[in-house]
C-alpha cells in the first residue's frame, strides 16, 4: 500500500521562512556592533531607532511613508522573484524601473493630461510596464536566441539606460532650474481614496495596493497555472523542460517580459505618487531595482512573501532616515540591508542546517522504513 | 573475535544518514591477499562502507583496524598513509593532462624547485610493466579510451604504493574484452599480495574474481560466503531476500508493420565536425524490441537524441507511422513516442519539483489537467499521481508530494517509466532503462518493456549491459563510430560476438 499523502506539516515552507528570519537576525545584529564601533555613546539609541522604525518618533503617520517606500521595491522584488523562479537572473531592474518611471512622467506631461480621470493615470501606467518589458526583452532576446549570459547583458542595459535616460530627459522633461524632471500633473498622479485617511498621511496613495495585487497575481501565475509549472519547471531545470516539449526560449521571453513590466510598474508608481519623486539630472542608477533583488532574496523568490520582505526594507528606511540625529549618515541603513542580503544569500545554507537540526534523533532503522513502506 | 591474518578488521560500523541507516552494526575481517567482492543491491550499504574505509565518512559508531592496529581514518590522506587506495566509479582525472602528469598529481617528483619528471615517468612505466597495465603516459586522458582511464587510476594508486585496492564498481563502463583484462588485472595485483576489495551487483564477475563475497542487504551483513563454491542463484537470493529469476521471460516476437524508420540519419558534433552519427538507417516494427548495443560514446546517445528531437539533425530522416518526423517539435514527438532517457536526473526528472508534478510533465498541458484559461487543476494530477503510484508501486516518503530529489533511484525510474509507459505510444524509446537498479528493479522494468512489446508498441531500446542486450532484444543493432556494424539476432550470436562487433572488430557485410 502506498503512504498516504501528509497534509499538516512541510518542513519546507517553515524552514525558508527561519532562514530568512535568522538571516534578519544576524544582519541586525552586525549592525548593532557596526553602529557602536562608529559612535559608542549614541549606538544602542540608534539601534533602537531602526528597530522600531521611527514608528516611535514619527508617530502613525510614518506608515503612509514605509507603504511609499516599500511600493517600488515590492515591484521590483516581484519581479525578481519571477524572473528567479524561472531561471532568469535578471539584473536588470534599475534600468527596467527608470525606463519605467521616465516613460510614465513623459506620457503623462504630454499625453494623458488631458484624458478623464481614470485614464490619465493608467496610461501612464501601462505605459511604463510596455518600456520595461521592452527595455528588458533585448537581453532576453540575446539570452534566448544567442546564449548571451543574461546576467552580463542585463547588468550592462542598466549602464545604457543610466547615460540615455538624461539624454532622453534633457530632450522631453527637463526642469533646468531644479536639475530633475518636471513635476507630473495633479490629475496623472495615482488616486488617493481612502489611503490618506488609513494611514494618516496625506501624501498617501493606491500604489501599495497596486504593488499587492500585481504580488498575488504574480503568486496565482507562479502556483496555479499552467504558464507557471512551465516557468519553473524552466528554471528548476532547463534540459527537463525541454525534454517535455517545453519551448525553453518562449519560457525566457515571456519571464523576462513580465519581470521587466513589473520592474517599470515599480517606477510608474513611484513616480506618479504624491509624495513628489523627480528623476534628478545625474549618473547613477535607481536603487530600487537593486533593493528588488534583496527583497526576493529575503522572500525565498516567493511573491507574498516579498510583501513582508518589502515592507520590512521599507521600514528599516524610515527608521534609517532619523540617523542623523544621532550623528549616522542615514546610508547606514543601506549598510544594515545590504549585511541582512549577505546573510540571506546564506538562507539555503542555513536551511539544510535548521532541517538537519529538526531531522536529529528521526534516524529511522532500514528495516523499520522497509515495514512501512510495505 | 580478531583473526591475525586478516588485513582490515571492520567492528561493529554504524553509518547513519538521516532517515537512514546505510551501514549498520558490521563486521567484517578481510585476509590479506584476497580478491573480497561486496555484493548487494542500490542502497545496500556497500559504497558507504568502502566510504567509511577510505576516509570519506566518520561512522557513528566502531572501529577499524588495519594490519592489527586500530585506526581513525578522518580523511582520504590518511587513507592513503595507510595504504589504502581507491578507484572511484566515476574517475577523478584532469582530463587536459597526460597520462603521467595524472598519476604523479599531488605525488610529484621534485628537483629543487621543479619538477622532475623523469624519475616517476620511470617509475611509473616500471610499475606498468610489472602489473601489466599498458599505457601511453604521454597521451591526453581526453584522448584515451574509458579502460585505459581505469589502468590510469589504478597506477595512480599503485605509484602511491596502495597495498589495500577498493575498486567501486569497476566494470560498469568496459566493453567485455576490457573486462576479462581487468579480471585478470586484478588476479594479478592479488598474487602480489595486494588486497582488493572490489565493489559489484553483477554475479559473473564475482564468480569469475572473487576469492570471497560479502552480501549486504539494507545497510547489514547478510553473509560471508566462499565465491568460488556458491552458486550465483545463493549469492542473488542472500542479496535481494528472495528468488530472481536472471532470465527476462518473454514469448518470441511477432513484428508486423514498421513503427520507425530512421533513413540515412548523419548528426555532426559542432564542436568536433565529426560526425557522431554517421548515415544510419533502421526500422522498429510494431511488437519487436530492437536494442542498440555499443560502447559508451559511439553514437548511440546521439542517435536517440535525434530521434526524440533533443538534438538537430544534419542530414536524413525521421518516420514514425510512414509520417515525416525530421522537422517537428519535442512537443508534437512526445505526443507519438514515449521516452525514458539516459540520464534521469538531467532529462527524466525535475528533482524539485514534487513527485505528482513530474509524473504529469507530458500532461500537464493536455484536456483535464489544465483548463481553459490555464489553471492547472490539481485533483487530476493528484488522482492521475495515486493512480500511477498504485499501479508502478512506486515508494517514497510522502507520496505524491515527496520532493523527487528525496527518493531513491530505483522509485525515481519508476517513476519515469511509469509516466512514459502510461503514454501509450506506439514507439517506446527506453535507454539504459535499468542503469544503476538493483536486481529487483531491473527485473520489474524489464517485464514492463516485454509487456508493452507484447501490446503490438514498437520498442527501441538501448543499452550498454550486453546481458541486458542479449536477454531482452528481438533484435540488436550494434553501433561503432557513429555507424552501424551490424543487426544480429540475439538467438544466433554468443556475447563474444557481439563484443566483437562493438570493438569495430567484426563487421557485417552491406546488403545492396
């Protein structure tokens, strides 16, 4: 007879979920020691600073500023999950989100400022999701038909992007007395609702509740359908895939499609927020696709987990933004994620450790699996 | 008890993995000079206990003692102090170095600063005429043919002046020329007094080497046995718990119409432009088993390759049902053909995914599976799972949600083959079905391909076990070079024969 099938209990899911948790702890407390070594007397108040994420100096309000913070980065996270998921290491995601987030500033100023309310913002929208498919196709392309290492080939879009986008801006939206991008329209800008109420804050917006839906969606395309099994069985393992009839090039395509909309969502959100984000006039690329890759790092490629993942960076970054009171740079907060990342990058060590650790003392004899399995 | 003869003395070893025991509670003397065989089925504990031995695990529990002391071999190294050498299953050579830079690797012979080569090229062909071990030391492995990579691994032990021999499965990749050389090999190095403990599931060999066998069965010592005076029958029982039968029955075939034609096939390697499959033609008619025989890396792999669509024809054509095949997708080839692949764990299996999952990965896509939108709906693949476990007695911890990766080899065949054969194609590709099973998996596997031959399906089989060729083909078709040397009726030909033809020594005449 055959075993039946557990239901309560996979070690799996619990285990993915205590390395990350580990790898939060140990990133934090790194920090903890860094922030002392640089300023002893004010270390343990900044430590609890971004502990408690300036939910205890900024009162209430700071929610309405971690959900802005964590919107483009739960974009990006989600679709470096996917794009992981399939096997598809795209670096790519600070050009795909500044495409992203230009391609919605430019379409609003001159194209749907005139439209109806619903319209003038999703416009922008899809808009940007369209460029950062686009933008992310190329190296997509190159992976597919010509076996250009996509990690190579995104990372280098990232540096096109980061010359050609102020090229593009100083042609279409460039605000020359500020050095940045011109402001988008009031009726481009995302619809408010109810958000400012919820969250006390009026700069408050829908784009959180946009990076959540596209989350689930992604998490459903992942887990429930068909072009989900395909995208992981590709990135599980290619040869398989193909032996099954699976067209490995259209696989790549369509994820690396999909993560670069997600990344240019990320931007169009960003930038379309309340909270008045301009693309400054200089070198350098957007953070937040990068912070993408920690996100899904720490979310285990896991979409619904990259809400927590997101929201959590997100609220280091508020926290991270009362350093200088105590005499930190608040880039010391980018030190404290970027330690948390290493140790996450460690979670699948730390994971065959933590299912050693519950598999101790469960040494089954031969001869006993032998008698249950018949 | 201690025997002051015996070379190595394992007490009471206690190997655990976790949800496993693979060696438990053994003991075992070893006389010095013996050729000692550990018999026994994937699992069975022999790999690990040879592990246990060269350094490469720490058991839980008991000693070794080698030459009366007791020892602690934490490492290889100290393996190798001891005298202790091992030829592993797959080789561990660079394959971009000679011959001889691969013996003396980590042993070199140094003048000053630099290397001297010249002593150990000495001592090394010194030591390949003593044993006679025939080798070219100035040759690239990369150029080398399997057997002379094996001699190359055995001298690599004897320049380390390895007393204790261990030889993990050794025959597996030799023609049966090259078998009868390292029998003879190895009967030599014995009479010189080194001790050779030689790891095997095939019977022939044992009986043929062996001074004693060890039979372990799941992780224990069933039995200590004069080789030479037990029956092959004996050693199988003791070492699956139960009777086998070493013959594949099967009633004669009755081939009707062709299935596959493959005409004129050439496929060009791009690296190399040498064409690994060099103009071959052949047909599989419905209700025969045709297998391809050859050495490893003639064709063969290539071959099939191209007939499932995994690799691009260059030149010729591929038939299935008089319908032209050359130019279609894996997709639409799946839907006529089945195919058990050579390598499970690259093409068979997505080892992460979970066992329901693989299982339906030439469905999943089909009417029931999947709905219209595209949700996979998951009671079929369960249902479609149970139905399969049940019918294949497929085992695993957990069933349809056990992670592939987590079961055992035999279960993940099973696996692959009960998925394939479910198909219902009428061509099944099966190769090497039964490479790394243990007697009891071939046995079922080979009375599922008889089965599906006697369902009227065309059957293109291949494999490297020439027993296995032997005893399962209507028809074999042997293959050197990329080419075909002949098709011989399995009746009508003795191995040796057929051994002949893989070596490129025989030939048959074309017919026009």
């Amino acid at each position: 007879m055959s075993v039946k099938p557990k239901k309560s209990f996979d070690i799996n899911k619990y285990t993915g979920l205590l390395a990350s948790l580990i790898a939060i702890v140990c990133g934090l407390l790194i920090a903890f020691i860094i922030l002392m070594l640089t300023n002893p007397a004010k270390g343990l108040d900044a430590f609890m600073t971004i502990i408690t994420g300036g939910l205890g100096m900024g009162g209430f309000k700071n929610i309405g500023t971690l959900l802005f913070f964590a919107t483009p980065i739960l974009c990006t996270g989600v679709a470096m999950c996917l794009a992981f998921q399939a096997g598809v290491f795209n670096i790519g995601g600070p050009g795909q989100f500044s495409i992203g987030a230009f391609v919605a500033i430019v379409t609003s100023l001159y194209f749907s400022k005139d439209l109806p309310a619903p319209l003038s913002w999703m416009i922008p929208v899809l808009a940007a999701m369209v460029a950062g498919a686009l933008w992310a196709l190329i190296p997509g392309i190159l992976r597919a038909y010509f076996n250009v290492n996509i990690v190579i080939s995104t990372v280098m879009f990232n540096y096109i992007e980061m010359y050609y986008i102020l090229h593009w801006i100083s042609l279409t939206c460039y605000d020359a007395l500020k050095g940045q991008t011109r402001p988008v329209p009031a009726n481009c800008k995302l619809p408010q609702l109810f958000m400012p109420a919820l969250t006390q804050n009026k700069a408050s917006d829908i784009g959180i509740l946009i990076a959540i839906i596209a989350a689930i969606i992604v998490w459903v395309i992942l887990e429930k359908t068909k072009l989900g099994y395909e995208l992981k069985a590709c990135g599980k393992n290619p040869d398989a895939t193909r032996y099954a009839g699976i067209k490995s090039k259209r696989t790549i395509l369509i994820s690396i499609l999909i993560s670069g909309a997600l990344c240019g969502l990320g931007g169009a959100l960003y930038h379309l927020s309340w909270s008045g984000v301009y693309i400054t006039f200089k070198l350098g690329s957007a953070p937040e696709g990068f912070t993408g890759i920690a996100v899904a790092c720490l979310a285990n490629n896991n979409p619904l987990g990259a809400i927590f993942g997101a929201s959590f960076l997100a609220y280091l970054t508020v926290g991270g933004n009362y350093m200088q009171i105590f005499g930190f740079q608040k880039e010391i907060v980018s030190i404290i994620t970027s330690i948390i990342i290493y140790f996450s990058a460690f979670s699948l060590f730390m994971r065959h450790g933590i299912e050693r650790l519950l598999l101790k003392g469960k040494t089954k004899d031969a001869n006993e699996l032998e008698e249950e399995n018949t | 008890m201690t025997n002051s003869e015996n070379i190595i003395e394992f007490r009471h070893i206690t190997k655990k993995f976790p949800g496993i025991i693979a060696c438990n509670d053994i003991s075992l003397g070893i006389r010095k000079g013996e050729i000692h065989a550990l018999l026994g089925e994937n699992g069975a504990g022999k790999s690990t206990l040879m592990s246990v031995l060269f350094g490469m695990y720490t058991p839980e529990e008991g000693t070794i003692s080698i030459r009366g002391k007791e020892v602690k071999v934490t490492n290889p190294r100290v393996a190798t102090e001891l005298g202790i050498g091992m030829v592993h299953q797959h080789f561990k050579l660079v394959q971009n170095y000679t011959v001889l830079q691969n013996i003396i690797l980590g042993e070199e012979t140094v003048k000053g600063p630099f290397l001297d080569m010249d002593i150990a090229r000495k001592e090394v062909v010194e030591l390949s005429q003593k044993y006679g071990l025939a080798i070219e030391p100035d040759e690239l492995i990369s150029n080398i043919t399997v057997g002379q990579q094996q001699r190359c691994e055995i001298l690599k032990m004897l320049y380390r002046k390895a007393e204790i021999l261990i030889f993990d499965e050794p025959t597996a990749v030799l023609t049966p020329q090259e078998i009868d050389e390292l029998m003879g090999i190895m009967k030599g190095l014995a009479k010189e007094g080194h001790t050779i403990l030689f790891i095997s599931h095939k019977l022939d060999e044992i009986k043929l080497v062996a001074d004693r066998v060890s039979i372990l069965r799941r992780g224990k010592l069933v039995a200590t046995l004069d080789a030479v005076s037990t029956t092959k029958e004996k050693m199988g029982e003791l070492m699956v718990g139960k009777e086998v039968s070493f013959h594949v029955e099967k009633e004669p075939a009755q081939p009707k119409e062709d299935v596959l034609k493959v005409e004129n096939l050439t496929i060009i390697n791009n690296e190399t432009k040498k064409k690994v499959v060099n103009d071959v033609s052949f047909s599989v008619r419905k209700g025969e088993i045709v297998v391809i025989a050859g050495i490893d890396g003639n064709g063969q792999s290539e071959l099939i390759y191209g007939i499932t669509g995994l690799m691009p024809i260059n030149e010729g054509k591929v038939l299935v049902n008089g319908e032209d095949y050359t130019k279609k997708s894996v997709r639409e080839r799946n839907m006529i053909l089945s195919h058990i692949p050579e390598d499970r764990h690259k093409y068979g299996l997505i080892l992460d995914y979970p066992l329901s999952y693989n299982l339906a990965l030439k469905n999943y896509f089909k009417k029931g599976f999947v709905n219209k939108s595209g949700f996979l709906n998951f009671n079929k693949f369960n249902e479609y799972a149970d139905e399969l476990i049940n019918k294949f007695d497929i085992r695993s911890g957990q069933g349809r949600t056990t992670m592939a990766r987590s079961m055992s080899g035999g279960n993940q065949q099973k696996a692959i083959v009960a998925r394939e054969i479910d198909q219902d194609s009428d061509l099944l590709i099966a190769v090497q079905p039964t490479r790394g099973l243990d007697v009891g998996a071939i046995e079922y596997i080979h009375k599922q391909i008889v089965t599906q031959r006697d369902k009227d399906k065309a059957v293109l089989m291949m494999s490297f076990e020439l027993d296995e060729v032997m005893d399962v083909a209507d028809r074999i078709i042997v293959m050197f070079e990329g080419e075909i040397m002949g098709t011989l009726d399995p009746k009508k030909v003795t191995v040796e024969e057929v051994g002949l033809y893989m070596a490129g020594v025989k030939r048959e005449e074309k017919k026009v």
